[in-house]
C-alpha cells in the first residue's frame, strides 16, 4: 500500500491570489492532528504529526479500520457523539490511553476527527456563565451599536485573555474599519483605522461564513502535512472548510507576522446571511484557548449580530423620528388643488428635511421647481434622460453620480440623489452635496500585495495612510430613503388629484362656453329678427311711403327719403359684417407669429384718420412690445377699441387716448403665473360702473340705447374673441365721467396660454 501527501503546492501569484484554495491546503496546524475515516470508518486520511501525541506513524494507521488501531470502545463513542444532537463542546475522549478532545464534522464522505490534547487547566463553566450574564447585564445598559461593540470588545478581552480584540465592521465593497477596540495600555490603538477588501479576500470571506471561529494557536508554526492512501483517484485532496486546525495560507501568516502578531482567535459576525463584520483577536505571542473559552467567546459574536438590527434603529430613531415629524406636517399641508400649490410644496422646508437633504426640484409638465442646492434646469432634464436610459426610471439612489453619471458629474454642485417617477413624465429628486472626508488606512491600500523577486508578500507597512474621499455626498440612510419614497408616493396622488381637479374644471369651462356660444347663437338670432328688421322696416315704410306720394312729393323730400333710407341700409351692411367677422374668428394658436404691435398701431391711426380728426382726437402712445399673435386680428382689435373710445367720448372735453405698455415681461397672478406682455388704451370718456367690466365682453351688450351711442354692440365682444384666439386675456376698467381703460394680455411663451384648460 502507498502513500502520498496532498499539500497544495500551487504558487500564489497576483492573477490567482484572490483564488486561492485556502479551504484544501492539505496542511493543519502542529497544536494537534487530524484523521479522516470513510463512512465503512476506514483511515483514509491522517497527519504526519499523529506521532508526536500517539506511538503511532501515519502509515500504520493509513488504510486501516478505525476500531482495529484505536478499538472498539472508542469508535462507539465517536458514533453515540455523531449519531445524538450536535454537542457544542468536543468529544472528550481517551485514545489510547491518553486523553484528547475530539472536533467532529463531515466533508462530503468523510468523518473529519481533529484531536487535540485536553487542556491541563479547564475553567470551570459556572465562572464562564457568570462571566457571559454579567455582560448580558451590562449589554442591555447600552443604546447604541457602537457602545455594544464597545463593552463586546472589552467583555471578550477579559473571558479570553488576548492583547488587542478588535471588532472590524465591513462596508458595501467589504473594505473594514476598526469599530470598536480593547487592548492593553502599551499597544498602540487601531480604533478609527480602515483596511481594504483586499485584507480578507472573498473566499475567506466565505469560509468565515462557514465556519464562524478560527484559531491560530502559533503565527510561527511549521504547517503539518496530511498523508492519504494513495488510489486511482485524480487530484485526492481534503475539504477543510469546516476544520478548526486547517492550516492558513502562507500569506495570511506573512501578513500577521509584518503586524507583529503572535497568535490570533477570529469570530465571524454573520447578519442577514452576509459577513457583516469580525471579531479579531490578537496576541502578541503563542496563545491557544480552551473549547469552554471559544464557546464563550463565540457567544459574544452572537451578542452583537442579534443586537444589530435593534441597535441601528435605536441609533437612527431621533433621526428617523425628526424625519417623519417633518413628512407628517409636509402630508398635512392644506393645499388648494391646484397646480400653483406645487410652489407652496417646494419652498416647504420639510420637502428637504423628510430625507436631510439640500436641494430638490419637481418636474410636472415640463415646468421644473427648485429649492436649495439643485442643479441647473438643463442638467436635471439630461439627468432625468440619462436615468431613463439606463432602465432606473422608477427609482434610483446613489451618493457618487459620477459612478453613475459620470459627464453630469462634471461641473456639478451636488454628489448624491435620491430619484423617483411621479407619472406622466413628472419626477421629483432631492440632491446632496459633495462631502470631503478623510479616511485613516491601516496602511497603503493600494499596497495591500507586493510582488517582488521572492514572489508575492502581503504589505509590511502599517503606518497610517491617509485618503481623502472626493465626489461622493454623505450616504442616504434607509429611513431617509423611505420617507422620500413615501412623499414622492403622496405628490404623485396630489398631482392625480390636480389633473383630475383640472380636467373638471376643464369640462366645466366648456360648458360654459357651449352655453355662451349658444347664447350668442341666440342672440345672433335675435339681432337677425330685431336689429336687422328695424332698419329693413324703416326702408320698407319709407319707400313705401314715397310710392304712395309720387305726384306730390318734392325732390327735397325724396332726397331726404333717400337718405334715411341709405342710413338704414348702412347699418344693416355694418351689422351684417360685425356679424361675420365674429363668427368667423376661431382659435387660431397654431399660426401665430412675431408681430411688431407698433407697426400695427401706425396702420391703424392712418386708416382712422377721418374719424380721429372728425372727433378731434389726441392719441398718445409709447412703445409697443412684440407679440406672439396674427397681425390682421391685432389691426381689427385696435380699430375696435379704438372706435369704443371715440364713440364713447365725454362731450365735455376733448377726447384723448393714452397707450402704454410693459417694456419688460411681467408675472400676470390669476389662474396660472404667466409671463406676459401687457398693453393699455387709456381714454377720458364716459366710463362705466365698474360691475359691469365682464358684461361689456359679451356680445351685444350694450350698456347705453341706440339713440345715445350708435353701434352694434359686437365690437368688444369680437374683441374678446380675438384675445382668446391668440391666447391672451382682455379686462376693463371703468369710472363714471372719468374714462375707460382697456388692458389687453399677450403671453410670452406661445405654449402658454390665459385661458382656462
């Protein structure tokens, strides 16, 4: 029968170092040996060392039953302590005649037998227990995690004994920080320090999910070689995973001898199923701890994993609290419902404190709100493009957009957002600032592996390196993260109730024009069968009247007649043309176009040139802004309110009419907050009572009798008409015997509009 070692003697280089395969490095540590047996309990694995603690030789046991070299009695106890519920100390057991404490565990098909020599001096387990409900005691004192991981790293220094216990928390990218720490007065401290992910590469990171304690009893151990019999199977090795002699890669060593370290004991911190940090101890000489020792200091790790979900949540609560004060009053805001409350909501200082941040901007219809530290109206819209592009177009939160967004990083006043749709291409994002920070490295780490000649080496500097963090904003921390997602929840129900509000309101207004038009309709039906038929009447009479009295009428007569009979048909003529170019009027929005109101002003005092000179009028203007509009509705709406003015004018003095205009844009406050372009036809006429300023727009309203004032009560209703076609709004002003003044709106934006939606 022969017989091979299987030490894994593949070189560790830079391309592997992250693969190595710690977990069948075919060697333990010397502190005790280990025996495999198959499951008929042959010996088909076993140390070279079985003989410094038994007068056997690995190849005298090799191959053989177990019963057969360590007898019957012995293998029966092994199966009783298999075979019941798993104890959570080792087997204690005599092997011929000496006693050992046996760790058992299966590797696939073999039962793993690691046996060390039992501890001269055994603690007792009532001071142990005490011990671990002193601490208890104590733990339910703390409040916040960082305390428990204090008195965790105190308590468990004491129960072990080691120089330094460290409680080493891991980040998202498993880069480790010292969170808490113990140590002795003369060593220098490692609280505060970090340490790359590099430190502990990824498959440690899995055997120390697996496998919740290690111990290295002595960093200066010579590695033991384990023996196998040696058969046709290719690549014969051991799965150590579970092992607590398993010897440690020869790079781990390098790097605990480059900190000085003598022996260590490592506690996995396993929460939510993920390696959230560890308990390191470390010594700075040979050390080993007894099975009750490592019970209990593996309970202290328990302590903490328990504790963290209830700890953070406490740390976090005045917080969380401070922060759900504030999406409280933000929800309970009475607001009208209205798209004007989305200023309310954005200059409400809860809108930054639901989730501590420093600016936020809504987006609803193509209009951008912003408050505190936001960005530029065009970097949010290319924000939001670049959002959608890459398929986070519900939600999405980052506190380094240049990992993200790298070109809208650039040039940017903020480093962190928190992103959410609200619908119908409405979005709301809070924005957070780049803060600076510096971190103190347990050394380089960019450093964290050496290559030289002699191949690869851990670092064996461990002085502190500092970094300082750039282009990242603090982290959002989930509380915060959920209030913004709650509100962003509340607004988008808010606007829903605002387009709903809207489309009512939208409804409601066409009624109400459907109800005016068929006003109008009837009034145009009235005027066809009264004012139209008064002076068709007269026509009829007088002709009538001259037929009659051919022979006797004198030609002075019949001129008079005649003309009587030309008013009446003038009037008809000019009824009938008001009547058309009302009707014909529709909305036109879609062909507007730059027009210069100055030249259209000069048109229309040269074509009113009779009619001013007739009445003796002075028109005054100054300069007149340039309009969204159609330039032959603009010359017919100043002939009408310019005609209003001179058929309405004072017999008490001379007529004067007076236009000014905005020379900048101003805000109009009514329905919307629209920029607009104003313009005033200022006149020192008759006037009129103030409750009438709406009526006046209506058509054939009139506020004085035919036989006062001639016309066809049409021209300020056209008037109105043609302002609706382009958008804009027309208004009255009125004061009996003292003048009217009629102020026409123009939005400066042709997407906008005055009228109700």
């Amino acid at each position: 029968m022969k017989f091979k070692d299987i030490v894994n003697r593949d070189i560790v280089t830079l391309t592997n170092c992250e693969h190595e395969p710690i977990h069948i490095p075919g060697q333990i540590q010397p502190h005790g040996f280990l025996i495999g047996v198959t499951l008929d309990w042959k010996i088909d694995y076993c140390t070279e060392n079985i003989t410094v603690f038994l007068d056997l030789t690995h190849n005298q046991v090799l191959g053989k039953d177990f019963a057969t070299v360590f007898g019957a009695d012995a293998e029966k106890q092994i199966l009783d302590y298999i075979n019941k519920i798993q104890d959570v100390f080792p087997l204690q057991i005599e092997l011929l005649g000496k006693l050992f404490q046996i760790s058992i565990h299966k590797s696939f098909d073999i039962y793993v037998l690691e046996a060390e020599p039992q501890f001269s001096v055994k603690e007792k387990l009532a001071d142990v227990y005490t011990q671990t409900i002193q601490f208890v005691t104590q733990m339910n004192n703390t409040k916040s995690l960082k305390d428990l991981c204090a008195l965790v790293a105190q308590g468990t220094r004491e129960i072990t004994g080691y120089d330094r216990v460290m409680i080493y928390r891991f980040d998202e990218q498993y880069n480790g920080e010292v969170f808490a720490e113990s140590c002795r007065e003369d060593l220098e401290p490692f609280l505060g320090l970090h340490y790359p992910h590099t430190d502990i590469p990824a498959q440690a990171r899995e055997l120390y999910i697996r496998n919740q304690l290690r111990l290295i009893v002595d960093i200066g151990y010579k590695p033991v070689p384990i023996f196998t019999v040696e058969d046709e199977q290719e690549n014969k090795n051991l799965d150590l995973s579970l092992s607590i002699l398993r010897s440690t890669s020869p790079i781990h060593v390098e790097y605990l001898k480059n900190m000085g370290v003598g022996a260590t004991l490592t506690i996995s911190l396993i929460h939510h199923g993920r390696l959230w940090g560890l308990i390191a101890c470390h010594h700075y000489s040979e050390k080993n701890i007894s099975p009750e020792i490592r019970l209990a200091a593996k309970l202290q790790g328990q302590f903490i994993t328990s504790q963290i979900d209830i700890r953070q949540s406490n740390d976090e609560n005045i917080s969380a609290q401070k922060t759900n004060l504030a999406l409280e009053q933000l929800t309970g805001l009475d607001l009208p419902i209205s798209q004007d409350s989305l200023e309310t909501i954005i200059t409400a200082p809860q809108l930054l404190e639901i989730c501590n941040a420093a600016g936020v901007s809504i987006v609803s219809r193509g209009k951008i709100y912003k408050n505190g530290l936001a960005p530029c109206d065009e970097k949010i819209i290319k924000l939001i493009e670049e959002i959608y592009a890459k398929g986070k177009n519900e939600f999405f939160t980052t506190n380094k957009i240049c990992d993200e967004f790298p070109e809208i990083a650039q040039d940017s006043n903020f480093a962190g957002i928190v992103y959410h749709s609200l619908g119908n291409d409405d979005h709301i994002m809070w924005f957070r600032p780049e803060t600076v920070t510096e971190i103190n490295w347990g050394g380089d780490p960019e450093k964290s592996i050496i290559k030289d000649s002699n191949g690869l080496h851990p670092r064996n500097s461990f002085n502190i390196w500092k970094q300082i963090v750039k282009n990242r904003s603090s982290i959002w921390r989930q509380y915060e993260i959920n209030a913004a997602v709650q509100y962003a929840h509340a607004l988008h129900n808010q606007l829903i109730l605002i387009m709903l509000s809207e489309e009512e309101e939208k409804y409601r207004n066409q009624s109400e024009i459907l109800k005016e038009t068929n006003s109008e309709l009837e009034n145009i039906n009235w005027i066809s069968t009264h004012d139209l038929q008064e002076p068709l009447r007269k026509i009829q009479l007088i002709t009538s009247k001259m037929l009659t009295e051919l022979d006797i009428i004198s030609t002075e007569s019949i001129s008079n007649s005649l003309q009587r009979v030309s008013k009446s048909a003038n009037r008809m003529s000019g009824l009938l043309e008001d009547i058309l170019k009302y009707t014909r009027i529709k909305n036109t929005r879609d062909k507007l176009q730059e027009v210069d109101l100055n030249k259209i002003l000069k048109s229309t005092i040269r074509e009113m040139h009779e009619s001013i000179a007739e009445s003796n009028a002075i028109i005054e203007h100054e300069n007149l802004p340039e309009v969204h509009a159609i330039g032959f509705l603009m010359r017919q709406l100043f002939i009408n309110i310019l005609q209003n003015s001179l058929k309405y004018a004072s017999t008490e003095r001379q007529p004067k009419i007076r236009i000014t205009a905005s020379q900048e844009p101003v805000i109009i406050h009514d329905r919307y907050k629209v920029y607009c372009h104003w313009v005033r036809f200022s006149d020192n006429g008759i006037g009129f009572e103030q409750q009438y300023s709406e009526s006046i727009f209506k058509v054939f309203t009139r506020l004085h009798t035919q036989e006062q004032y001639t016309g066809s009560g049409i021209g300020l209703a056209l008037c109105k008409k043609i302002m609706q076609a382009v958008g804009g709004d027309i208004r009255a002003e009125g004061k009996p015997n003292e003048g009217t003044d009629i102020i026409i709106y123009f939005p400066c934006d042709p997407e906008d509009t005055l009228l109700p939606l």
